[in-house]
C-alpha cells in the first residue's frame, strides 16, 4: 500500500505499447480489475492501476488514462479512488462506478478488520511488540522518502513562490498541528492566487 | 449503547469532514487523523496510532483503508466499517457528480490553476504527516536509525518499500529495540 504519488503536474508519459484499447468493461469486470489492483496495491497502488488499466487490460490509453487522473488529483479524497468512480462511470453508469469502487475498497476492508482484530489480540505480546516498533519506524522513513522524490520533482533546481506554498502547509498542519479547516483557509486562498498569477 | 452511539458519530463526522479536506489523498489528513483521535478525543495513544499507520501501510490496497483499521481499534468492525462509509462516501460523491459533467472541464483555465494552486499543499501536507509519524515512532536512537535506513532504501533504491517495511520488522521480532 505504500504510494508513491505522482505529483499532479506530472508529464504525460508515453507508454511503449500503441495498440488499441479494448472495449470497456462490464460492471463485473470492473470489480475484479479494481480488486486486482487492491490486492497487488504492495509499493504503489496508482502504479499497478497504470500498468492493470492500460497495459493488462487495454481499457484506456496512455493519454486517456492521464487525462482522468488529472482530474482526480483536484479532487478531495483518495486519487485511485476518484479514479474507479470515474472510470466505473465512464464505463458502466452508476451501476459501473459502485462496482469499481467495491471492487478496491472493499476486500481490502475486511482484511484491515481482520488485522485490527489480530492487533488487538496479539499486539501487546512482548514477542511482537518489537515487531510492531520496527515496522511503525520503517514506515515513518518510507513517507519521508515519499515527500522527499516529490519535492525533487518540484524543486528542479530553482525555488518557486509555490515552496513557500509547501512550507506554510507543513508549519500550520505539522509543527503548529492547526485543525485542517484552518490550514486550508489560511493557505488555499494564497495559493490560488499565487498559481493564478504565475500563469499569467 | 448511547456512549457507542456518541462514538459513532464522533467517528462520522471526523471522517466525513477528512474525506472533503484529503486535498491529494488519504496520507494528507494522517495529521488532523492524528489530532482528532489522539489529542481531541483521546481514543488511542501516539504509539498505537504510528503502529496502526505501519500496518496499514504494509498491507495491500488504497492508502484509505487506515481509517478502516483505525476506526475498529476506536469501536469494532462496525466502526470499521462506519469509518471507511465516511471517509469515502463524501468524496466519491463528489467524483461520481464530476463524472457526470467531464467533458465540460478537461481544458478549463480554472482547472489547471486548482491544480496547480493543490500541489505544494499536498506536499506540505504529506510532509506534515512523515512528521506525526515520525515523532510517534521514533523514541530511541534504534528507531530513528530504523526510519533513515528505510528512508534511503525507498528514496535511492528503486526496490519494492515493502522489503524496507520487512527487513524493520524483522530486526523488531529479533529483538532490536
């Protein structure tokens, strides 16, 4: 599960592969497509929806797949998970888009109950307890490196007014610890504005 | 039953409002996560919370399903199941309404500023929630050289993150720390 996310203004990325896309999927299909992306999710789910959408299955082309993932990114909520709404509707209607999203939300659900249930059995034995440290430190290096390639990808050698933008969110939201309502009004509305005159 | 139902909604409207506010996916509300269950209402302790975080991400499926594992630590599979209805629901809403009307927005000006205007907060945010994590994990010198050897596998390697999440829990089980 761990994701690296592509920041939203990624380049379009060419795929090697110029054949043409299948026709699209029924709602059942969609479900096991979507829960075989879930299950694969291990390093990255946005990845493997790449490589089961477009490259596996041919239900999108490299550009359309872009295309839709851009505008998932400017909506709230998990991208992959704006992604099967959208694709489950462009495929299959309303009917579509519950398929996708069961299909990707919800075995992984159940086995988070099942793990819940395991850890609050389990993870006070003394035997697993340092298991349970070393995995709670790996994964705190794992989000470290996250942020860190997408700063990289941002930076390009030059600072821009936009990592101030970066640098007032991590403040409010992590030293400050502000409520997000905060943060957000505080800091979107500067943003858009500073995006806005940067395009002109 | 009435403490239960209080949790209940507690759990709703927490989650319902992180499901509008997840400005670049679920990792970018890990901290008002944090202040909300931790600090506000005390539900669980800064250790558990990093640990349900590392288990959660070292299994498969969307980021999103923490919330699933945190809200059963909070109230059971019902609030498992509660929470992950709140967290999705508000935003999917909003994705099935953008679905309908796609076409109308793929090269509009507002758009591209939106999503240009969403980027360095997502960031931010993100890197807010490294730092929650962070603290709550890192309280001796083993740990914190844990989480830099796991951050230079993920960051100059290109290996699968798992191994790194493997390789922690398993000098853990050995008794490391």
């Amino acid at each position: 599960m761990p994701e690296l996310q592509e920041p939203a203004l990624s380049p379009a990325s060419s795929s090697t592969a110029a054949e043409p896309r299948r026709p699209l999927p029924s709602p059942g299909e969609l479900f096991l497509g979507f829960a075989q992306i879930a299950a694969c999710g291990f390093g990255g789910v946005m990845a493997w929806s790449r490589r089961i959408i477009v490259e596996d299955r041919r239900w999108l082309t490299p550009e359309e797949f872009n295309q839709q993932l851009a505008l998932c990114q400017i909506l709230p909520g998990g991208n992959i998970l704006n992604f099967s709404v959208m694709f489950g509707y462009r495929a299959g209607g309303t009917l579509g888009s519950l398929a996708a999203l069961a299909g990707l939300i919800g075995p992984p659900t159940l086995l988070m109950i099942l793990a819940g249930m395991l850890y609050r059995r389990f993870g006070d034995l003394p035997a697993l307890r340092g298991m349970f440290v070393g995995l709670a430190a790996g994964a705190a290096g794992l989000l470290i490196a996250t942020v860190a390639k997408m700063v990289g990808t941002t930076v390009k050698g030059r600072l821009r007014p936009a990592h101030l933008i970066t640098a007032a969110t991590f403040v409010t939201a992590g030293l400050l610890r502000w409520p997000l309502p905060w943060v957000i009004v505080a800091v979107m509305p500067v943003s858009i504005a500073l995006a806005w005159w940067e395009r002109r | 039953m009435s403490d239960d139902s209080d949790v209940y909604l507690a759990l709703l409207a927490i989650f319902a409002a992180c499901s509008l506010l997840a400005v670049g996916g679920a990792n970018a509300v890990v901290p008002e996560m944090h202040r909300q269950t931790v600090d506000v209402h005390q539900w669980l302790s800064d250790r558990t919370f990093s640990e349900l975080f590392a288990l959660a991400q070292a299994s498969p499926g969307p980021n999103v399903v923490f919330v699933a594992l945190l809200g059963h630590y909070v109230a059971g599979a019902p609030g498992a199941l509660l929470t992950m209805f709140a967290m999705c629901a508000p935003s999917c809403t909003i994705a099935y309404g953008m679905a309908r009307v796609i076409d109308r927005f793929k090269e509009a000006p507002w758009r591209i500023v939106i999503e240009a205007a969403l980027v360095p907060m997502t960031i931010g945010l993100i890197a807010a929630s490294a730092l929650v994590v962070a603290r709550a994990a890192d309280r001796s010198a083993a740990t914190v050289a844990i989480t830099a050897a796991s951050f230079a596998l993920c960051y100059w390697t290109r290996i699968t993150p798992l191994l790194a999440l493997a390789l922690a829990a398993a000098l853990g089980l050995m008794g490391v720390f």
